[in-house]
C-alpha cells in the first residue's frame, strides 16, 4: 500500500441473491475508496444493501464480482488467517451487547484485549475508552439498565479497544435523538481524525452525513458518492425557486 | 422569490462589486444562488428604480456593474424592509423533472430514469457541499444570527434533500417497474433490492 492510497477499497463490486428463478441485484458494480482519518457515511432506505454492502467492505461476504482490498491485500471471505487479521485490523461497531448476562459494561469492553492482556491492564484500557467516548458513569452497570444513547456509546468503545484501522458502523444513530445523534457522529468524526482511522459506517438519516468526509447515497444496487472536488458548491440545483 | 431582493438584502448588510455580490450570494444562499448575469440584471433593474446607486457616481446604469461599488438608497432599505414583512409565498412545488416524468411517452421511459440518477448525484454532492459548510461553522468562534440562521435554513435543505431523493429513487423504481411490465417476461431485467 502506498502511503497515500485507500485503506479499504471496493472495485467494482457486485453481490446478488437468487429466489427460485429469480435474482435480486444488493449490489451493483459498486466502488468506493476509504482513505485513512477519513469518515464516509451511506444513507439508503431501509432493504437498499446498506448491510450487504458493510459485510461486503468488512471481508464477511465475498462479493459475486469485483474486488475488495484492505491496505492493499484483496479479501477473500472464509479465510481463517485473514479473518484472525482483520479482527484486529476491522472494528465492528456491534449494538447487541454481551451475550451473556451480569457482565459489568467495563468487562465487556476489555473483553477483546484479554486474549493479549491481562485483566487488569485491559480493564484499565476499557475504563478509559468508556471515559473518552463519555459513558465512565456506565463502567459498572450492566446493559439492560443502558440506555439506548448509552448502548451505542459503550459499542463504540468495544469496537474501538482493539484500535482497528477501519471501524464500521451500520447504523449507529438509529434508535438515538437529535442531540445523541450529534454526539455519536461528532465522537465517529474525532476517532476518525485523531487516530488516522478509517471509519465506513451507514445512516438512517441524512442530517448525521454532515460530519463525514465523504457521503454517498446507495439506492438498487448503485452507490452514489460525493464528487470530491469544489464543483457541488456552485452546482445549479434546484432551479426551481429561481422562476417562481 | 426574485434575485432582485436577495441582491439588495447583501447591499444592504454591505456595499460591494457586482462580481463580489454574485459571489457572495453564492456562499449565502447556496442552492438558491443565482448566475452571475442575473445579478447583473437586477443590479441593472435596482438601478433603475433608485433601490441601489453606484458609490461616487450619479447615473449607476451607464457603468460596468462588475466594476461599480452599489450601496442601497434609503428608498431600497424601505422596500427590503417591507418585503421582510410580506407574507412568503409557496414555493413552485414542481419540478422540471416531474413535469417531464407527468408528459413522457413510454419509450422516453428510459432515458427519464437516466436522469433520475444525475439527480440524485447532484443531491448527493449538494449534500457534501453542506458538511464542509457545516463543518467550517463548527470550527469557527462564536455563533452570530446569520451563523444561526444558515444553520436552519441547511437543516430544511437537508429535509428537502432527503424527500427529494427518496422521490427520485420511487419514480425510478416505478418507472423501471411499469417498463418490466409492459416488456413481457422474455426480457425481464433482474430485480433490485430495495
């Protein structure tokens, strides 16, 4: 990988399900660069493929054509040694919580360290993740008291102890209010910037685009992204006020 | 809503070019924005009816608007003033598209769901534009009202944006859907999700 190349890259994915005779198109020769310090954010109905297209990015699902690259090494699904890899190297923002009960919220969290830490160093990493994502008051308390806001706060922090290179998020704000919302993006946005991390995360509403980098919009297949250039500040559109 | 009273509302708050003025109006109203040589218009049609006049010279419209300073008469204050006050009206809720997509013949079908597309980039970009806008005002200083101001009126271009691109997205399913259709099942496309 070059020093300024994408960290995650999509060519021309495509990724399609069949139903007897017939086939369902998710995605469509879709492409999509991921540099790091970056945060792109996909908004899309709800059945658009924004998942599929997270699972396709994150190497879960191998897509039926195209590539997918990880800095700079193709993916292929199913792999054992890449899927050891990209644990450490692809955070997944998971919002089910711990799968078992009367785990402390700072458990959870140091949970994916203790395989290379001891407890107490992992806890102390956890606690202070839960600090900087602002959720220190939840270390002891167990996710059913959580709430929702809550919830999605100490995710992030789970997702982001391993330090990955590339955190994916599906959508993170939903269920959340406007003020939560902000918080959740604007926390994303600094996670992204700070640490040179790459960040590919879907959004049930476009007020939370705002603090990407660089958005898109994935509707039958097609990711539209955000030209990168100056040119959409002058762009003529809509036209419509202007003869009313 | 003409350009005429969103050029003299920037007169207003400041003399200017009417180059800078164009460019101003950019920055300011965004999607809203009109060209260059409808600034020059009304600039010409302000003039004219004594709303601006040019900075140290009697007769503005025998000059070059692009080198002229205009600052607003006092008569023009009043007149921004009452427009202020009058009742907005309703936007056109039409668009060149619907209109298109309202008097399309079937085998024109096609081609409208092309556009459908350039649309909803031009959303996506637009959408883009206003997160760097956003993101400058958050890094800046204190918040003043048109800071406030333009906050709000970004968040409604976000609603309409939304609508617009959900809009565009069912008209083309629906069209596509109408085309497979009426094609017959020899030359049925494969279906999207969604």
């Amino acid at each position: 990988m070059s020093a300024t190349g994408p960290l995650l890259s999509l060519r021309q994915a495509r990724k399609s399900y069949w139903r007897g005779l017939r086939e369902t198109v998710v995605l469509a020769d879709v492409s999509l660069d991921v540099h790091a310090g970056e945060m792109v954010a996909v908004w899309g109905r709800r059945g658009s493929g924004k998942t599929t297209l997270l699972e396709v990015a994150a190497g879960l699902q191998s897509p039926d054509q195209g590539t997918v690259s990880f800095q700079g090494r193709e993916l292929t699904a199913g792999r054992p040694s890449l899927a050891r890899a990209l644990n450490r190297e692809i955070g997944w923002v998971q919002r089910n919580g711990p799968q078992s009960n009367g785990m402390t919220m700072v458990e959870y969290v140091s949970l994916p360290l203790l395989g290379a830490h001891s407890p107490r160093m992992a806890q102390r990493r956890a606690v202070g993740l839960l600090e900087r994502v602002g959720v220190r008051d939840c270390a002891r308390q167990q996710w059913d008291s959580l709430t929702d806001g809550e919830r999605t706060l100490v995710s992030i922090a789970h997702a982001l102890v391993r330090e990955p290179k590339l955190l994916i998020a599906d959508d993170p704000t939903a269920n959340l209010d406007l003020l939560q919302r902000a918080e959740v993006m604007s926390l994303l946005r600094a996670a992204a910037e700070r640490k040179d991390r790459a960040i590919l995360l879907t959004v049930p509403d476009m007020p939370e685009m705002l603090n990407a980098h660089q958005v898109g919009s994935l509707s039958e297949g097609r990711l539209l992204l955000s030209r990168d250039d100056e040119l959409a500040d002058v762009v003529e559109f809509p036209r419509r006020e202007r003869s009313a | 809503m003409a350009a005429k009273q969103a050029v003299l509302g920037l007169v207003i708050e400041r003399p200017d070019y009417g180059y800078e003025l164009a460019k101003r109006l950019q920055e300011r109203c965004g999607p809203w924005a009109w060209s260059r040589q409808a600034v020059y218009k009304a600039l010409d049609e302000l003039a004219e009816s004594k709303h601006v006049r040019a900075l140290g010279a009697a007769d503005a419209a025998s000059r070059d608007q692009r080198r002229t300073v205009f600052e607003a008469t006092p008569t023009g204050i009043d007149y921004f003033g009452s427009w202020m006050f009058d009742q907005a009206a309703m936007e056109a809720s039409r668009s060149e598209l619907e209109l298109k997509i309202v008097l399309a013949r079937p085998h024109e079908l096609p081609k409208l769901i092309e556009m459908t597309w350039a649309h909803e980039q031009q959303c996506v970009d637009r959408l883009a534009a206003l997160a760097r806008q956003a993101q400058a005002v958050e890094s800046g200083g204190a918040l003043s009202w048109p800071d406030v101001g333009e906050m709000l009126v970004r968040d409604i271009e976000i609603k309409r944006l939304r609508l617009r691109v959900e809009c565009l997205q069912e008209a083309r399913r629906t069209m596509q859907l109408f085309l497979d259709r009426t094609a017959g099942p020899s030359s049925r496309r494969p279906r999207h999700a969604g």
